[in-house]
C-alpha cells in the first residue's frame, strides 16, 4: 500500500465481495426504498427495546452481506465495525453474536468509510482474504443520547437533521468483479467552533471540505474525475457551506455530481419531519452499500468518491459547554479497478 499525505492508495484493489443495507419504516418511505435489502415496518425492530433493535439492524446486514458476498460466516476474518451508542454495544454486541475476530472503531457518523477503509487496508496488506465492515444507527437511541427522548416531544430548529434507522455491511476480499476500493482519504479533525448538537451540518461542513481537498491533493485528482462525490449527511445546511468552503480553495463542485447521503435518502418535501435531512452512522452506509453500488453494478457510475462525516461529541462534553469536533473519512469506489 502506497501512502501519500492523507491518503492510501490500495495496490491490490481490494473488491466489495457483497454489501446490504437494511433500513426502519421510515427510510422505506423515501426515495431510495427500493434499494435497500429489507424494510422494518415497525421502529422497535421486531424489539423490546430501541437498542435492541439497533444490534437487530447490524446482525441482519451482517447476515445479508454474507449472503450477498456468497461466504459462510466461518469464512470471514475481520469484523471492523463501530456506531453511536456509548462503548459502540451495538457492534460489539451483534460481533458477540457473529463469532469472528473483531476490531471495534469510531468515527461517529464517519464510521461506515473508518471501517471499510482499515478492513481495505487488511485486505491489502495480505492479513485477512475476508474482512467485514459494518455500522448502524436507530433515530430513537441517538435521540435519546445525544438530545432528548423522542417521548419528551421537543421542538427542533429548522437545521436540525434526522437521525436515520438503518444498518449497512460489506464484505471486502482480495478478488471479484467489484467495485474495487481503491484509495482512502483519512481525515483530520476539524473544529468549527460549533456548540449547538442540532448543528450537526454546519460543525461537519468544513471537515468533508478538508478532506476532500486533501484527496485530491494527494491523487493529483479533479472532481470531474468522479461520476458523484457524496458527503455523509451534512444535508442541506452543511452542503452549501462544504462546496463554498471547496470553492475558496480552488476546487470547484459541480451541481450534477456533489451530493449528499442525508439528502438522498428522504423526500424531505413530503417527510417533513427530517427537517434539512438525514444523519447517523446508518446514514452513508445505507445509502452506499444499498443505493450507490447497484447504480455501479447497473453501470450508471463509475467512478464514487464517499466522504463520510462525523461529529465527535459526547452528551458530556456538550453540557460542559466544549465545541464539536468534527472529522471525515474518503474512500474511492471504482468499477474495473
């Protein structure tokens, strides 16, 4: 593996073998429903508890993206995987169940291109011929955590996103058709100065900026060189800010191909409720691992770079009055190698 700057580049092109992405009610009533694998109908998950139902989401895709990669779990080597709730319980619980070796990361809602990058990396460097990568979130845990309890029925701010309900895996190897993980752009955290929690897209706006330029710093790249450049979930807010803030560094984003996971995934016209969009960890990785690669298997895509991005902030030190810091992670999709 080659590194330059901030970014890998993967010599052997490790392949996503199989993907899945299941996702809650109300992800099934957007736009993108026909992509996902399976749709709860209910927000409990089949669960006595929202948690619960959150480890239920990663088991399934786990299972899933087993299926789709055409392993048996004895098979796989590496589970990379990681999520919002406290100690990440729900990737630590649902890789008590699957058995393998696991390596836990967290990178908040950057956490879907964190864990496919270091399962790329060992795929790679020749440590595991399969390796998964795995996250999810629940709009009912994060609430609760990060905010209040959906039963206390706050009003939010017309900027505030919505957290999704949904779980997406891969499985990468060393062989396949594709689509091949070519490099990955590993981000610096950045701080804004940002210290309201419903401000998620403005504090993680100039951290995919960050990144972005870095990856094509270090690639020698352009935008035009990619079919689509999708953020993770800065939605409406924080994606003008990330293209303005590309702009005043030379790098200009082109409407057809910048665009955005948390905006993606709802009809925020009709599902009014997820005010300027989705987020979570689920947020990128449902709409990557669902969405975005049967476009690349159909052959409408190409070329995808997925920024992920991330708010690393905790209910402690938000309530001690402390800024967000936010990071974001690339990682460059390609068809044919």
């Amino acid at each position: 593996m080659q590194v330059k700057g901030q970014t890998w580049t993967y010599e052997k092109k490790p392949v996503i073998l199989g993907a899945s992405s299941i996702v809650g009610p109300e992800e099934g009533e957007g736009p993108l429903a026909e992509d996902f694998d399976f749709i709860y109908d209910n927000i409990e998950i089949n669960e006595k508890t929202w948690e619960k139902g959150e480890r239920r989401l990663l088991e399934d895709a786990a299972r899933k993206a087993l299926e789709h990669a055409s392993i048996k779990e004895e098979d796989l080597q590496f589970y990379v995987g990681g999520d919002l709730m406290n100690q990440i319980i729900s990737s630590s619980f649902a890789a008590r169940k699957m058995g393998v070796p696991y390596i836990g990361v967290f990178g908040a809602c950057s956490t879907s291109m964190e864990s496919l990058a270091v399962a790329s990396m060992m795929i790679d460097s020749g440590a595991a011929q399969y390796a998964m990568a795995g996250t999810a979130s629940h709009n009912c845990t994060v609430e609760k955590q990060f905010r209040y309890p959906t039963e206390y029925g706050s009003q939010k701010p017309p900027y505030a996103q919505y957290t999704i309900t949904g779980a997406g895996c891969s499985v990468v190897s060393a062989q396949g058709d594709g689509p091949h993980v070519t490099h990955a752009t590993i981000g610096k955290v950045i701080d804004l100065g940002v210290k309201d929690p419903f401000n998620m897209g403005t504090a993680m706006a100039p951290a995919a900026a960050d990144t972005i330029t870095a990856h094509m710093r270090d690639t020698g790249r352009s935008p035009g060189y990619y079919d689509l450049i999708v953020t993770g979930d800065l939605a409406a807010v924080g994606l003008p800010i990330a293209k303005e803030l590309l702009k005043k560094e030379g790098i200009a984003m082109e409407e057809t191909n910048f665009m955005d996971c948390g905006l993606m995934i709802y009809d925020r016209d009709r599902q009014k409720y997820v005010l300027s969009g989705g987020s979570g960890c689920g947020c990128s990785a449902v709409v990557t691992y669902g969405h975005i690669l049967k476009r690349m298997k159909r052959g409408e895509l190409h070329k995808v770079l997925v920024v992920a991005t991330g708010a690393l902030l905790s209910p402690l030190s938000y309530q001690q009055g402390e800024s967000i810091p936010c990071i974001a992670h690339a990682v460059s999709l390609e068809m044919g190698g």
